[in-house]
C-alpha cells in the first residue's frame, strides 16, 4: 500500500515539473524586453528564414515577396537603403517576424505607401515606415495613407520602430486583441499633407482589448496625440495600458477619447512645444488626458467628463471633489484633481487598481501570469496616476 502511494505521489511530482517546463516554453517572450499584452507574440518563430536582398517593390527577394508567403517565417535583410513602394504593403499571412535589426548599414526604410497588418501573430522590430505624400498627385484624391495601421487583428508587437510623414494618423494599431507598441518614434505628421480636411497631422489611435503602449515618443503633431479610441470589435472589452510616453508639442488636442474604456494612464510626460503655446489656452497645455469628447446625453456606456479615478470600491468620489464639469463636449480634464488623485492613489499600491496590464485579464485566459490576481469587480474607468 504504501509503494503504491508513494509512486502515485512521484508521478504527481513528474507531471507537475513537466507542465512547468511545458507553460515556461509556451510562455517565452517574443524576444529579449519584450513587455505588456503583446510580449507573448510568437511571430514567424520556428519557421524559415527568408532573406531580403533588394529594394525592389515585388519579385524573388523583395519585402513584399517575403511577406506574401506562407506558414512561420523570419525576414532579416541582406541590404539596407529605402524601399519605395509602389502599392500598399498589407500584410495577410501571419506567423512573420520581420527583423530590421539584421539590415546593414542605416537599416531599412519603407516609403511612399502605407503598411498594414491584416492578420495576426506579428512581430516587427527596428523598422522606418515614412508613407509621405509624394504619391498624392498619381492616386488622386482620398489617398490619405496612415504610415503604420492594424485594426481587428490579434498578437501583434512593434519595437523600435520609426513611424513618420503620414497624411492620416502616423500609427494606427487599436481595435486589437493583445498587442504592444513599444519604444517607437511616432512623429511628424504631415499638417497639409493633401487630406479631404485640410490642415491634418494626426498622431496615433490607439486601444484595444488588452493593448499597450509604453516608451514611445509622440512628437509633432496636430492632434491625437494620442487619441485614444475603440474600435466596434473590441468595444465595451478594451482594456488599454499607456504608460511611461513622452508627447511633445502638440498642436491641436493631444491625448484624448477613451469613451467606453477601461484605460491606464500612468507616468507619461507631457511638454508643451512652440505648436501647442502658440494655438492652445493653458487648459490644454497642461491637461492630462481630455476623457469623454464624443459623449451623448443618456448614452450609459459613455463615461462623463467628471468620471472620477477608479478608487477602491468604484465609487464616486463626494460632490465636492469630483473633476469641474466643463459643459457637454468640453474636452477637458481638470489637471489638479488628477494630480492629487495621483499623489494618493498610487503609493498605496491599491489591490482593486490594477498595476499590470495583465493583472485584468480573464482568469481562463492562457496569457495571464498565475501569481497575478485580477480585479474582483471590474469597472469602466479611466485611471491617470502619476508615479511618484
């Protein structure tokens, strides 16, 4: 009886080390510093390397010829310079890795038309992506390319990339399930780029369910900077992490949305520049994140412009302390009161808010870490503290 026990209790043992190794193998980041909801992305690995080897637009050796075949793949490139598009790259077969760490020289530069991802399961790292309006006069009009888009698409991360000279938004990754923009360059958009608005220059969109962005510079744009916006696949589920950001001289509104989200807004630092003292009143220049800008009368998913900071119990705060309400459609956020909601909130380290992106993810989901417990009663909020 007791051999039998004892081996039943070394097969436990066994079992329990082997599905160990087997989630720690499943759970390997995407590459060294990989962070947030995307970190986990997998891209082309395991699969064949495909080398670029000219700056072509099409044909045996080019990028788009890379990204048109199927099944896991890494794309290094064997030759650095720019390549001029002569189509938009959209991007339909997954499993890729595009490695633009591995181009010689000055790396790699995508111009003319924009990139997409149409699919899941992306990795692109150490890339340029400059769309510009050069081809405005060929297309004609309503060419108002973005220089980086994904929506409706899962598993994506973007390291180390610079995004720049668009006519639309420069990024536009949002409307997704599990991704991560990190550490990217997203600037200079173009203000009279050609588009049906006239003066544009628009920044980023950005969300998603389960999306983060974090160590990204935004700088020198009209507005959305970012803008913070959901898209009708993720709608009501976007759980969005923006942290740690720096956004400099924004003309127009800069961060603002977050209708229908739940959203971290932490230790990002905003600057002012010569566009936003020039065209802006102080409100703008020192507002944190203007939250409810498409809100209805009686639309119950819309969150208030006086909507407070997720507290404990997710409660409103006393009259007396809530935001000033500014009139309806006043894209404005008190700056005192979110700093002083900061000063308190953060040091305690409160269990209810959540610290992590994936702290709020499902507890079912394969992707949330075990020693991480999310939030009991979740609430539609929108969370701006500033680390001390």
């Amino acid at each position: 009886m007791k051999t039998r026990l004892l081996i039943k209790y070394m097969m436990l043992i066994i079992a329990s080390v082997a599905a160990s190794a087997q989630e720690r193998i499943e759970r390997t980041p995407a590459f060294p510093g990989a962070e947030g909801w995307g970190r986990y992305v997998t891209g082309g690995r395991g699969g064949k390397v495909l080398h670029v080897t000219n700056l072509r637009d099409s044909g045996y050796g080019s990028l788009r010829w890379a990204c048109e075949q199927t099944g896991p793949r890494i794309v290094v490139f064997d030759i650095s310079g720019t390549i001029y598009l002569q189509s938009d790259l959209k991007i339909t077969n997954g499993n890729l890795t595009i490695a633009g760490q591995t181009a010689p020289g000055d790396g790699i530069c995508v111009a003319d038309y924009p990139v997409t991802f149409a699919c899941p399961n992306i990795i692109a790292r150490y890339m340029r992506f400059r769309p510009g309006n050069r081809m405005a006069e060929t297309e004609g009009d309503g060419f108002e390319p973005d220089g980086l888009g994904a929506v409706d698409s899962r598993l994506i991360i973007v390291d180390h990339c610079s995004i720049s000279w668009s006519v639309d938004e420069c990024c536009s990754i949002y409307g997704n399930r599990f991704t991560t923009v990190q550490w990217c360059i997203i600037s200079q958009s173009l203000r009279y780029g050609g588009h049906s608005k006239k003066t544009h220059g628009y920044g980023a969109m950005m969300g998603g369910e389960g999306a983060s962005y974090h160590h990204n510079l935004l700088v020198h744009h009209d507005s959305r900077c970012p803008r913070l916006g959901e898209r009708p696949a993720t709608g009501a589920r976007d759980t969005t992490d923006f942290r740690c950001n720096v956004m400099y001289n924004w003309s127009g509104q800069g961060c603002y949305g977050a209708e229908n989200m739940n959203a971290n807004i932490v230790n990002n630092y905003y600057k002012p520049g010569p566009g936003t003292i020039a065209s802006r009143a102080v409100g703008y220049q020192r507002r944190i994140c203007g939250v409810g800008v498409n809100e209805q009368e009686g639309h119950e998913d819309v969150p208030r412009v006086g909507t407070p900071v997720c507290r404990r119990k997710c409660q409103p705060p006393p009259p007396g302390r809530r935001r000033r309400q500014l009139g309806p459609g006043h894209m404005a956020a008190d700056f005192r009161y979110l700093s002083q909601q900061s000063r308190k909130i953060q040091p305690r380290r409160e269990p209810h808010a959540p610290q992590r992106a994936d702290e709020i993810l499902p507890r079912d989901n394969p992707l949330r870490s075990r020693r991480l417990q999310p939030c009991a009663r979740p609430c539609r909020s929108v969370t701006v503290a500033r680390l001390p």
